[in-house]
C-alpha cells in the first residue's frame, strides 16, 4: 500500500484527499498535517516520525517552504496542488524537484489542462485579438486571481511574449493592446469557474471551463501521486501526466 502524508487535512480539500485515499485499493493515510493539529493531525510534517511514499499537499502556501525541506530531507515525493505560492517559495518547489520527484499544478483537472492548450492555440490563431480572463471561486478562496487563471494568462503569454497581466480593472484607463485583463468573482460556494475570451472585434471566441465538485480536484491529484511516484527526481505537471509535449 502507498503510504500518504495528507496536509490542510482539516481544510475543504484536504478532508476529500483523505477520504478518497482511505476508500482507494492502493493506498492508505500514513499521517494527516494541519497546523490546528486537530483531530490526531500533527502540526508540521517534522512531527511525523514514521515511513511515507509520497505527500498530497491542498495546503497553504506558507507552508510551501517546510514541506518541501521536509519532503527533500525524507527522500518523499510531493503532490503540490496548493496555489498561490511568492516566487520565492515556487524556487523551494523547483529546488527540491532537482532531488526528489515533485507534481505541482495549479488545477489538477485534465479539463483545465485541455483549456489551457487551447487557449494558447487560440492566441497563436488570434495573436491580435483582445485576450481577458474571468474567473469566479467560493467566498472562502484566499488568493485572487486563482492560481488557475494564472496559469492560462501564462499560457497565452507564451506565445503573445510581450503581454501584461492587468489583475481587476477600475478608474479611468483604456485597455492597453498587450493587457491581459484577469478578472476574479468570489460569492458563496463556486467550486470553480474559468473563462478566456478572445475578441478580435468583428468576433469573440469565448472557452470556459466549469468544475462541479471539488472531488474532480482531489481525484486528479491522486492519479498525479500514482504517476509521481514511477518518476524519478524532477519537476511534472498536467501536461506529463497527460503523456503530451
Ligand atoms: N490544484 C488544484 O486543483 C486545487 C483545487 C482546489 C484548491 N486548491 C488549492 O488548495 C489549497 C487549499 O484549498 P481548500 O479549499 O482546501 O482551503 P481550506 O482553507 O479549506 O483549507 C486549507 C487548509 O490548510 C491548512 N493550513 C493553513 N496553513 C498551513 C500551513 N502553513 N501548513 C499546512 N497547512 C496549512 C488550514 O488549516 C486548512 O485546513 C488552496 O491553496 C487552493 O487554492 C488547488
């Protein structure tokens, strides 16, 4: 049996990790962290003491930092699917993918990753078209924009390279020709709402992604933590797991 580390076990996702591992045929929970160490959870991943494959990690990314010296110190592979982490703490990540195996997305849902590739596409057809972002979380959601709108703002990006994030948009300013404006909504209990438009004046193209349940999330993350751990030391996302460039 995989054993699993759980962390933000007490949070909304880490709750649905859990439950899925201990429902899975492969898999067991081999310690919950949360920093309220509540319910038999332990406070940092220090605290435990025993044997671990692998950590699935809906967190917070101030712990980014401690569980990636935890995970590099153990030899433990990570899922990390938590967002909104400084650059300072996505360095930890790609320090620690340099020893052990590390997953980190954003979204784990293959949806997002197939909207993802199609955005960039679209900017590749449309490379004049104006390009905005509107995305919409639950009225819990700490970082704004999701790291998920980032991430599809980064893959237009690549290929319209002179491109500036406007992150909300107020005053009195015209949109700029490279802007790429990111809009964020939170209001009750949307799990997740993504949507990039593309308007070139005379037409709008318009992809969105809707996820209905979190366990979408939760489940991915656990197909990421089985792919992980055939891997050996380096950085993976959706796309490796997807078997694609
Ligand atoms: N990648 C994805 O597909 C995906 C999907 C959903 C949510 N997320 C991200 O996962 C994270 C958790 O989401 P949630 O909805 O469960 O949030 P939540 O607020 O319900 O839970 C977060 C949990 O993390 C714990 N925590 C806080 N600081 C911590 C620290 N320093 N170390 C360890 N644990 C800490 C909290 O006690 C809480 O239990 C967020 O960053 C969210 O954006 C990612």
């Amino acid at each position: 049996m995989v054993k699993v580390i759980v962390t933000g076990a007490a949070g909304h996702m880490g709750r649905i990790v859990k439950d899925l591992v201990e429902q899975s045929s492969d898999m067991e929970v081999a310690a919950c962290i949360s920093p309220s160490a509540a319910d038999g959870a332990l406070a940092h991943p220090e605290d435990f003491t025993g044997d671990a494959d692998i950590v699935i990690d809906f967190s917070n990314h101030e712990g980014t930092e401690e569980l990636m010296n935890y995970c590099t110190a153990h030899g433990v592979p990570a899922v990390v699917a938590t967002t909104g982490q400084t650059e300072a703490e996505k360095a930890c990540i790609a320090k620690a993918a340099e020893s052990i195996p590390v997953f980190f997305s954003a979204n784990m849902s293959v949806g997002v990753a197939f909207l993802t590739k199609i955005a960039k596409l679209a900017a590749q057809v449309f490379p004049d078209a104006d390009v905005e972002i509107v995305e919409a979380h639950h009225n819990r959601k700490l970082d704004a924009p999701s790291g998920t709108a980032l991430m599809l703002a980064d893959a237009v990006k690549e290929v319209k390279t002179d491109a500036e994030y406007r992150c909300g948009r107020s005053g009195h300013c015209k949109r700029e020709k490279n802007e790429i404006g990111i809009s964020s909504i939170r209001m009750g209990n949307v799990v997740g709402e993504h949507e990039v438009f593309f308007n070139t004046g005379s037409q709008t193209i318009t992809l969105k992604h809707s996820a209905h349940d979190r366990a979408l999330f939760a489940e991915g993350a656990l197909d990421a933590a089985r792919f992980l751990l055939k891997q050996g030391p380096g950085l993976y996302g959706m796309d490796d797991l997807m078997g694609q460039e």
